[in-house]
C-alpha cells in the first residue's frame, strides 16, 4: 500500500478530489491510501494560527515553522515534498524516482509560502509544477499525485496505456481516433481501419513524435 498524506489549510480540496477517476478507483481497491492533514489543527494558540507577517516587511503572510513542524511529525513518513514554483521542475523522472517510496508527505503552501527554516529542517524535494504561480500547493499536489499514482501497478485498468505515452523516451503519443470514421469531411486514416496489425504498429510507431 503507497501512503501519501497531504498536509494543506484545504483538506476540503483533497477530500473532493479522492471521489473521482483513478484516485476514487485506486482507494478503492486499496492500493493507495491518501489522507489530507489540515494545517489548522496544529496552528498556535486559540485562534489557530498558522500565518504571520514577513519579517522585513513585505506583501502577504508566510506559513509559520511551528504549525508545519507539528504537522509532519504528526506523521511517521521520512520523506518530505514541498510544492513550491521554485522548486525542481517536475517531469517523469522524478514521477520515476518518487514512485520508489512507499509513503510521502506532500505539504502544501499558501499565501507567501514557507518559512525557509521549514525547509531547511524537512525538506528532502521542493518540487514545482509549472513555471507559472498558483495561489496554494493543492493543485500542484494533485497534480504530482495523478503522475504518480497512475504509474503505480494496477491502477490503469491497461497497463498498456503506460506504453508509448508522451514523454516516455522523449516521444509525443501518436494521435488517436474513435467513431465515426468521418467527421466534419474528416477522416480516420485508413490503415487504423485495416484490421493489419502489423502495418497499424507500424503507422503507430511512425507517428510518435520527437519532443
Ligand atoms: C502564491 S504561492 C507563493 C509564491 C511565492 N511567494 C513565490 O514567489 O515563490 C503559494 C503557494 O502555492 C504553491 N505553488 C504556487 N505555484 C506553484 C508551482 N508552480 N508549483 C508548485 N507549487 C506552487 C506553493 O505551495 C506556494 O507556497
């Protein structure tokens, strides 16, 4: 069972997300386990805080140490990934290099971000989804989640599906087509309608691309 735990002010974003597709599938087939940690639980003092004014001033608020501290030693998981857009660029090798752990905690930012001394005492990947900012690390969380989790052994319903798809071996996915065979005077290439397997995996392999 791959355990991943996403530590957010947004628990509500995750629940939703874990009753569709793949990931509403995977949970139930219990290969994956998924538990969103929120970050308000372990916010200081009776209001809960867990954000204060940047030290230097500055617009915004930043995540303070103590509640995310709290949070992933809630937690019996080693290894810690950050989403931030500073971070790693995420691409299929790290999705490769993630997959080799059995549990992760994904910890979510919001407003400023991080203290960095949060950082410098758990931080084993900062990982960005984009070079585009978003306003908190849930999306980016998701994102690197359905990477991983459908690369996880028996999640796809085909595991062929893996094979041959963009940016495995540096290659675009050939195009594909269903019903009907016309639309709008466009056609499906005629060697898909063959029934020749052998000239299909050829037309296949011909129109992978190179990135
Ligand atoms: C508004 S952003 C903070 C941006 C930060 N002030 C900066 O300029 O780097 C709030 C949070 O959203 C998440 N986030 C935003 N864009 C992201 C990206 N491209 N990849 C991963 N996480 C991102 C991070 O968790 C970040 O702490």
């Amino acid at each position: 069972m791959n355990l991943f735990n996403v530590i957010t002010l947004f628990p509500n974003l995750i629940e939703e997300w874990k009753n569709s597709g793949i990931i509403h599938q995977a949970l139930k087939n219990n290969i994956i386990e998924i538990n969103s940690i929120n970050l308000r639980d372990y916010g200081i003092g009776t209001y809960k805080q867990v954000d204060d004014a940047p030290y230097g001033g500055g617009p915004g608020m930043v995540l303070m140490p103590e509640p995310l501290d709290s949070a992933i030693n809630s937690t019996n998981v080693t290894v810690n990934v950050f989403l931030t857009p500073s971070g790693t660029q995420l691409d299929e090798s790290m999705i490769n290099e993630l997959l080799e752990f059995d549990s992760i905690n994904l910890i979510c930012g919001r407003y400023e971000g991080f203290d960095q001394r949060i950082l410098d005492l758990h931080s084993d990947y900062e990982v960005s989804v984009g070079k585009s900012v978003v306003s908190g690390g849930e999306v980016p969380a998701m994102y690197l989640l359905e990477a991983l989790i459908r690369k996880i052994p028996n999640v796809l319903g085909n595991p062929e599906s893996l094979i041959n798809e963009t940016f495995t071996d540096n290659k675009v996915d050939y195009p594909v087509y269903t019903r009907p065979e016309t639309y709008k005077d466009l056609e499906v290439p005629d060697v898909l309608l063959s029934g020749n397997h052998q000239k299909i995996n050829e037309w296949k392999k011909n129109n992978l691309k190179d990135i």
